[in-house]
C-alpha cells in the first residue's frame, strides 16, 4: 500500500457513527465493525450534560437521542 492508501484506511477506520436501536446504541467504524456498545440513557445523561464538542471529544461521535430517550435523557440528566 502507498502512503495515501494507508492513511485513507485509517481515516476510514477512524470514522465512528452511532445508531441507536431502542436502549442501546451500537457504534460501528467506518468498515462497518462495530467498535462500542452503550446504553442510550448514559450517552443522553452525558448529551444533557455536556456541550457538543465535550461530547464529541469524549466519545468521539456526535449524538442526539431519539424517541422517548430524549425525555428520559433529559431527566436522568436533572434537566427537567
């Protein structure tokens, strides 16, 4: 591999996208390899509790949480 081809693999790998599937969020890389497992209260907790970069620099990916996890987050937080 050149250098150009090894640095867009890690940048690749590097990528990190969330999804969240009920109580959990499922974190896969950017090859599809899930790479993190978390409940979906403690990264809404955290969300609620930190500004976005904070976020992002702590866990590496943007976050927001869906469905009825938005008012439980918010309320786990001490937000409502």
């Amino acid at each position: 591999m050149d250098f150009d081809a090894i640095l867009a693999h890690k940048i690749k790998m590097s990528i990190k996208t969330p999804k969240q599937v009920g109580s959990m969020v499922f974190v896969h890389n950017g090859a599809g390899e899930l790479v993190e497992t978390h409940k979906t209260i403690e990264l809404g907790k955290a969300f609620f509790s930190m500004s976005n970069d904070a976020f992002y620099n702590t866990y590496g990916f943007n976050f927001v949480p869906e469905g009825k996890y938005w008012e439980r987050s918010k309320r786990a937080a001490g937000k409502m």
